[in-house]
C-alpha cells in the first residue's frame, strides 16, 4: 500500500513538473512569430531591390546615386547588410522603402529614406578620406 501511496505521489509531483513547463513552450510558440517579425531574413536579397531604389530615388544627390549604383556586387550586398542591421537597431526596416507594406505609413518610409540616405552619405565620406587617413 505505501508503495502504491508513493508511485502515486511520483506522478503528481511529476505532473505538476511538466503542467507549467508545457505553458511555457505553448506560450513561446505563441508570441515567437511577433518576436522574430522584427529581425530581417539573412535570406532575404535587398541589394537589387535597395540599388532599383537608389536608381529612382536618389535623383537629387547624384553623386551619391553615382557611387551606389556603380558599386560591385559585394560591396553592395555589404553595404546593404550593415544599413539593414542598422535600421532594425533603429526599429524600422530597410525594406520600407521598396516595399508595398499597408501597415507602414507614408511618414514612415520618409524617415526611413532619409536615414538610409544620411547613413549611405556617411560610407560615401569614409570612403573618399581613406585614402587620406591610411
């Protein structure tokens, strides 16, 4: 009989273990697609829809529209990775400006074009005075 009394036990106290271990989880799973919403897919292309943009935005800073319209493959795909990594520390998305998203306004994407411009600006002056620098 006791050890019928202690199996008993066992399982509730087991019971009771696992119950708020599976909330958890279910509450996790839950809220994970809210969370991982506000980081950028590393699979996600964004250097030829960010170099359309600058080709068709960037009309009055020519010189800047120069400089990232001719830039190679991998400088560009560079750039664009650290200005992304930029804007989500910043809360918003490099993407804003390229595309169609109901939920973000229209102030939004102005913000964020010219935090991509003044941010793009900054590399552009870097890179001139490197050779000064080294």
């Amino acid at each position: 009989m006791h050890i019928l009394i202690a199996i008993v036990a066992l399982v509730v106290i087991i019971g009771l273990a696992i119950r708020p271990v599976n909330r958890s989880k279910e509450k996790l799973q839950a809220v994970w697609p809210e969370i991982t919403a506000s980081f950028p897919s590393p699979r996600k292309d964004l250097a030829a829809p960010f170099k359309a943009w600058a080709e068709t935005s960037l009309g009055q800073e020519p010189q800047l529209q120069a400089w990232l319209t001719t830039l190679p493959d991998e400088g560009l795909q560079a750039l664009v990775k650290k200005l992304a990594e930029f804007c989500v520390e910043m809360d918003m998305e490099l993407e804003w400006l390229f595309t169609p998203e109901p939920s973000v306004t229209p102030e939004a994407k102005v913000v964020v074009g010219q935090v991509v411009i003044d941010y793009c600006k900054i590399c552009l002056n870097a890179v001139q005075r490197q050779p000064a620098v080294a």
